[in-house]
C-alpha cells in the first residue's frame, strides 16, 4: 500500500468555520449589523427586509456572510470575533474514567440546573424518563467538560451557555442524536463534549439563548482594564518625565 498516497482522514473530515450550522445567536449578530446599515442609511427599508428574511431560512454559517459582505461593520466584526475551533475529541488523560457526577431518571424526571459545579465527567441514563442537564449557569472549573447521555425509551436534554464551545460524538437506534455544535471566541473557553446512545428515545445538546458565562466576560474586561491602565500610566510616565526636563 502506497501511505504517500493515502488521504489525510482527520483533513478531510475536519469541518471549516463555514459549513458549521449556524446558531440562534450568529443570526442575531447578522441582523444587527443589517438594522445598523438602515439607519446609516447604507441600506433601504426593503433591503432589509428582504435580508433579514434570508438570514432567518440560513442554515451555515457561511451563507449568513452574504447578507453583509458588502457592508463594512461585517468586516470590523468578523476580526473582533473569529471563530476557534475547537478539537473534536477531549485531550487524552485529562478526562477520568469515573464520573465525577451522575444523572439517573427511571421511570422519573432528573435535573442538574442554576449555579453548580460542572465537572470534568458526568453522566446521564433516562430509562423512560427525563433528564435535564443546565450548564447556562454552572462554574467551569475545568476546560473540558464530557458529558455521557444514554437515553433508553426516555430523553436527555442538555443546554450550554453561548459562549463556550459544545462538540458531539454519538447515534441513535430508532432514536434521535442530535448536538448544535459550536464554536467560542474564547480560546479559553470550556469545550463540551456529548457522547452517548439513543435507542427509541431522544438526546439533544444545545446552547441557551442569551446565556453566558459570566468569568470568561470578567477575563475579557480584565484584560481591557489592564490594557487601559497600563496606557495610563505610560501616559502619566512621560507627562512627569517632560515636566521634569
């Protein structure tokens, strides 16, 4: 067998910004840009809606670029907030083989919500029940969270902040698997994994509409501040040292 010759697997399968499925919140993003081009007066009152319209039956990420390719806060904000792909799989050995959590429902609900310790592996099995797992409000104390979903005849709901990164790894027998996968800004920010089977029931991972984590915006205004304190301070530097001479 000629390896020269062999194509790259984890190339070819690696899926681009572009062809990610587009989030609730990256078409928000798209039609504030659009209500801020009609009152610059870049676009008519037709316009606007005609791309608003459009952006609302997109699909991918790439497509939504269309709609604002020709207006220039499209440009300034595609810098500000590029897309940082998460990898596919957890890093090896820095997830447990035992679960730090585990979420069971048989023949009953189970929910893990509000302000709780996510850890780095947690587990859920419905067996003709429901489990709830809400992470729109949990403390990340590790950068890679695993979260193992079984759903048998029963159903495993997961929902994630929108600025973290969410990736999912898993089928369905006469079942539904499905996970939104997403992409933060933050290089930092944590990644969650989804893994795990559906047979005759339903599991589904996805972000929380308007849900943040908040220590990742404390880091981002940290990093301002300092920077704006540091200039300060320069500045303050060479308006003594001028007043000296």
């Amino acid at each position: 067998m000629d390896l020269q010759k062999s194509p790259d697997a984890s190339a070819a399968t690696a899926a681009k910004p572009a062809e990610l499925r587009a989030s609730d919140a990256d078409r928000d993003r798209i039609t504030d840009i659009l209500r801020e081009a009609v009152a610059e007066g870049r676009l008519t009152a037709e316009e606007h809606a005609e791309r608003v319209e459009g952006v609302l039956a997109t699909k991918t990420v790439g497509e939504l670029d269309q709609f604002v390719r020709d207006l220039p806060a499209a440009h300034t904000s595609r810098a500000a907030s590029a897309y940082v792909s998460a990898p596919n799989r957890p890093t090896q050995g820095a997830i447990p083989a035992e679960a730090d959590d585990n979420v069971v429902a048989v023949f009953s609900s189970a929910v893990r919500k509000g302000r709780w310790r996510a850890g780095r592996r947690i587990h859920a099995y419905s067996v003709f029940g429901n489990v709830e797992i809400d992470l729109s409000e949990a403390i990340f104390e590790y950068q890679q969270v695993v979260i193992k979903a079984i759903s048998v005849f029963g159903n495993v709901e997961i929902f994630v902040p929108e600025n973290v990164s969410l990736r999912g790894s898993g089928g369905g027998v006469l079942g539904n698997f499905e996970v939104d996968t997403l992409d933060s800004g933050d290089p930092d920010a944590p990644v969650v994994y989804i893994d795990g089977l559906a047979v005759l029931g339903n599991v589904e991972a996805r972000p929380k509409r308007g849900k943040l984590i908040a220590d990742i915006l404390d880091r981002v205004t940290s990093r301002v501040n300092d920077r704006v304190a540091d200039r300060l301070d320069r500045n303050l530097r060479k308006h003594l040292g001028h007043g000296r001479s």
